[in-house]
C-alpha cells in the first residue's frame, strides 16, 4: 500500500510569478538573438519591366523591404504610391525587385549614422543611374 503525499497547493499569486520569470526569460532570449542579427541594408531598384523605369530606393533593413515586395505582388496591392498607376495598368508579376548594393552596420556604428551610410549609397546610385535610366 503506497501513502500519497499530500501536494501543496500554490496559490495564483504563486503562479503568476513563475509564469512572469519564464516570460521575462523568453524576452531576453529574443532580445539577445535579435541583437546578434546582422543588420544588412543597402540601395535597390524596383523595375517595371514592360516600360524598363526603375524606382531607386534605400533602406537600412533590406529583408523588410524584399517582404514588403512579396506581399504586395502576392496581394495585388502597390509596393509604393509612385508606381500606382503603372502597378494597376500593369499587374504587379511587371515589377522586380533587384537589390544593387549590400551594406551591413558596423558593431560600433549607430542607427542615424548606419542610415546616413544607406543614403550617401543612394545618393551614389542616383547619380550614375540618372544619366542612363528612366526614374520614377
């Protein structure tokens, strides 16, 4: 015959406090690993491949900005007001996305002067594509 040892009860507050110390936890993993992500931006391009016009753009977070693509061609919904009218006449499988020049944050460097660098690049990239290609 085996004795059950009675449990304690916890009470909420109890509860809540370990329920808190595990989020609190799991925050700080993310932060850590979100941290530790190399930040990649850079200058790209969206061609309307039926009229050959590009729209030049930077972005300190190129990953978004390849999401943010892919969701308006799989929506159906225009990317940018500036191609809105070309993006309705056209369909959105007239636009590419093509990325022009990768760039990533140095450890010591900060946000402002990491986007300063992205729109210096940009700013590079208008200038020669200015001569040759028809912008939006």
């Amino acid at each position: 015959m085996s004795v059950k040892k009675p449990q304690e009860k916890k009470d909420a507050s109890e509860i809540r406090i370990v329920i808190v110390l595990k989020s609190n936890d799991k925050k700080k993993e993310i932060l850590a690993q979100y941290k530790e992500k190399e930040i990649v931006g850079g200058v790209y391009i969206i061609r309307n491949t039926v009229k050959n016009k590009l729209l030049l753009d930077a972005t300190a977070d190129l990953q978004s900005i390849r999401n943010r693509f892919e969701f308006a061609q799989n929506t159906g919904s225009c990317v940018n007001p500036k191609l809105q009218k070309d993006w309705s006449e056209h369909g959105s499988s007239a636009f590419v996305l093509e990325v022009l020049e990768e760039l990533s944050k140095g450890n010591t460097q900060s946000g402002p002067e990491f986007k300063a660098d992205v729109s210096l690049l940009r700013e590079m990239w208008l200038e020669k594509l200015s001569e040759t290609e028809d912008l939006y």
